[in-house]
C-alpha cells in the first residue's frame, strides 16, 4: 500500500488526543493494507470457504487472508455472506450479551448499505422483525438489494427521513443509528472520506447527527436499547453526542464486557456523577477500521407504545389478501402456517403473521421499498415465482432443483443462456454448493435465464 496523506488538521487532533508516541503507532496502521472480513449468513449452510480466521468478538465473522474478487463468487450473490469490516461487528456481540429478546422489533435508522441490518436480520431470525431505513434513494436501492439476497423474510425496508418517525415514539425494542459522519475511520481505505474531511465538515455532520438523535431518541420504548455508532474517531461525534442523546432523553448507561486482548477502548463520559461507556476501535489497536460504538437502555418509567390493530386495512397500492390466496401459496409452495399475504402489483409477498400487525400500523407512516419476501403471482394456474423467492430462506415445494459449476454459475448471474444436459423442464431452482442462485425456466429446446437484469454481472 502507498503512503497515504492525511489531512493536517485530523493529524493535530489525533497527536492531541492520543499523544505523539502512540500517535506514531496510529500513523503507522494507517499506512497498512486494511485484513479483509466477512459474516457469513447462519441460515444459508456454506460448504466451502478457505482461509477463515475468526474475528473475535462475532459468532460469524471471519478474516480473509487475501481479498479474492467477490463478484466472481457464486456464494457472495447466494447471500452466504457479507463483506463487512470487523470493527461494525461489534454489534453482535452486544446483542448476545445484552440478549435482547429476539421475538421483538428492531429499526435500523440508516441503514445502507446493509451489514448491521443482516447482521440484525441474522439475530433475530424468523422470531422478530426488522425496519431498515434508508433516506438516500439510490442506496435504499441497494440496501434492498442486500436485505433480498441475505433471505431471512423479517424485514420491511423504507426510505424516510428521521421525521417520517415522530408519531412512532415508544414503539421499537431497539434502534440503531449508524449516524452518517465524517469518516475518519475509514481513511485508510477511502481517499474520499481523506480528501472531504475538514474541522468544518466534522462541525456540519455533529449537527446531522443532533438533528438524527433528536428524533431517534424518542423511538425506543421502556425498557429498550439505542445504539449509537459511528465510523469515526473524534469527540464531538462520538462523546458529545452521548452526552445530547442524554441530555435530552431519559437513558441509562449499559457496560458491555470486553476481552482485553481484543484491544477495544472503553471511553467514559460522566454526566450527573454517573458514568456513560463508549467503545472505540483504533487500528493500531484492533484487526479492524476506526469505530465508535455507544449503548444506552431506555428508562423504565418511559412510554410503550403497542401497535393499533387495523380493522380493514388501507393502503394506496398494497392490499391484504384472504384465507384462499394463503392455503394455494401455502399447498404450491410449502409456505408456513404463520404467513400473511399482500399483493402489490399483482404479485404476492408474505411477511410472518405475528408481525402483520405491526406492518400494517407501520404503513400508515413509512414510505416503504420491499417488505418481507415477493414470492411471485399466478399466470392462469401456473405459479411465476420471483428471484426474491429463490435466494429466500423460505420452501420452494414443487420446483425441481439442479446443480451448477462454478463456470456455469457465472454464466447464469451473467445472466446468459445456460443449455445444460439434464435439466429438467418446466422452472428449475439453480444452485451453486447447494445455495439457490435463481430460476431457470426450461422449455426443452432452449432456457430462459430468469436472473434479475440490473444485478447481473459484467466482469469477465
């Protein structure tokens, strides 16, 4: 790796707080390739994957010991994993410690590109629900993206601003806000983030984040979790943002249990002769990029807010669909007893049942993009299933699988025509080490490569 230039102002800061010896030693990390990690998906069995070495503080996050080119990895577009760095992945071990109940409902406030949110997703599996919010259109695209290949059929996915929120004070078990911020701990990796920075920018994204607190605070319910993170190293976002959130809103501390070896640095602000714990990664410290990481438990004397059940519901393009849709997706597919179903544009999705109510008062509110899975619609009496089906965790009953090599995988997420001796005909669920990559429709004398066009691969 070449040697980077970091700005002056952020050095002066950082010799400031860490002092000149040990500030040596963080210029010198900076000035090391980044390790390359992944988290891989519990709910999709990999088979096959070389070289992992465990990241210490999450269940399925490994190291890589080269970075391969993902995009020619079937299992990457399988959903098996997630690139994500090892720092974020804190997240999991405060969720196993703090074992919050996994029955409950989660918001991830800004949420793409989408690894704490499968990350999440992965925690609370097919007990709870999930909301992963993105404002920015073009990355809620590909935070949906994500949350579809990851398959776990808990999460509704919107595009709102913290505003859209307001009248859902009380109401989540745990909000994270992965507050947009000024990027110093990713300099290393990110020129960008090196050449945006200044004082002044960390100054207007410091005022973001109050602006994002200042509603995100009042989402949790009594006896709830905020998290509050950052890729970032400097007090006024991190520290000074503990002490707003607070300030404003009734919060207790929570301390999270660290092994020393991990290198993870406990940070403390006092406020009314109590102490208030942050986390912070450095990477002269950790195998990981800069971090902030922040947990607060909601006062129990706040306020809960339960979900209103909806007599009949009403929705501008969404519609609730009876028993007789239910019993023919649950015979032709397999689906679970527990699934409600609801059609947009003609074609079927499913969300778990003991959350519909929860989606339904969610819709009167939120913008939303993609909730639960799209199964697919009924030509006639032939069932169309959707690419969001195939890479679910959820049965495909009725659908005959086949089994492609690496070369032929590529073929198909390039989205060309396959030809394969032996596939049977009719729609044919492909896969790669057994992982579903997407649908195949035979038609004997040639195939239809049914992979979505706008995710298909170009390199060669």
């Amino acid at each position: 790796m070449s040697s980077i230039l970091l700005p002056e102002a952020f050095e002066k800061r950082m010799k400031d707080y860490l002092g000149e010896e040990e500030f040596s030693q963080f210029h010198d990390a900076m000035e090391k390739d980044p390790r390359t990690s992944i988290r891989l998906n519990p709910f999709k069995n990999v088979t096959e994957y070389p070289n992992l070495i465990k990241v210490p503080w999450s269940t399925c996050g490994y190291y890589l010991v080269d970075r391969p080119s993902f995009t020619l990895d079937p299992l990457f577009h399988a959903g098996a994993y997630y690139v994500q760095e090892a720092s974020s992945m804190f997240l999991d071990h405060i969720l196993n410690h703090l074992q919050v109940p996994k029955n409950g409902v989660f918001l991830d406030l800004a949420a793409a590109p989408g690894g704490k949110s499968t990350l999440l997703s992965s925690y609370l599996g097919e007990e709870g629900f999930l909301i992963a919010n993105e404002v920015i259109k073009t990355r809620a695209s590909i935070l949906k993206e994500n949350i579809i290949k990851w398959g776990l059929a808990n999460t509704l996915v919107t595009q709102n601003d913290p505003e859209h929120f307001s009248n859902l004070e009380g109401f989540f078990d745990l909000v994270l806000v992965d507050a947009p911020c000024s990027g110093e701990g990713m300099f290393r990796k990110d020129p960008d983030a090196r050449n945006e920075w200044s004082p002044e920018h960390v100054n207007l994204c410091a005022m973001r984040q109050e602006r994002i607190m200042d509603q995100a605070g009042a989402l949790v319910k009594a006896g709830g979790y905020l998290v509050y993170s950052t890729c970032t190293f400097n007090v006024q976002e991190n520290e000074d943002m503990l002490r707003f959130i607070c300030s404003e809103f009734s919060y207790e501390p929570v301390r999270i249990p660290l092994v020393p070896s991990w290198g993870i640095v406990e940070t403390t602000v006092e406020l009314e002769g109590i102490p208030y714990f942050g986390y912070k990664f450095y990477p002269h410290k950790v195998e990981g990029e800069g971090f902030f990481v922040c947990v607060l438990k909601r006062s129990e004397d706040t306020y809960i807010q339960e979900p209103q059940r909806i007599k009949d519901f009403k929705h501008p393009f969404i519609k609730s669909e009876g028993k007789a849709i239910l019993h023919k997706l649950v015979e032709t597919l397999g689906l679970p007893e527990n699934s409600s179903i609801y059609s947009l544009q003609g074609s079927f999705f499913r969300i778990p049942t003991e959350f519909q109510k929860h989606f339904e008062f969610l819709s009167r509110f939120l913008n939303i993009k993609y909730f639960g899975v799209e199964l697919g619609k009924f030509n006639k009496e032939q069932f169309v299933p959707t690419h969001e089906l195939a890479v679910s965790i959820l049965p495909k009953h009725g659908f005959k699988t086949f089994e492609l090599s690496k070369k032929e995988a590529l073929d198909f997420l390039r989205k060309e025509e396959i030809p394969i001796p032996g596939m049977p005909e009719g729609w044919v669920l492909v896969t790669f080490q057994n992982l579903p990559l997407g649908w195949v429709k035979n038609l004997g004398k040639r195939t239809n490569n049914n992979y979505p066009k706008e995710w298909r691969i170009r390199m060669r």
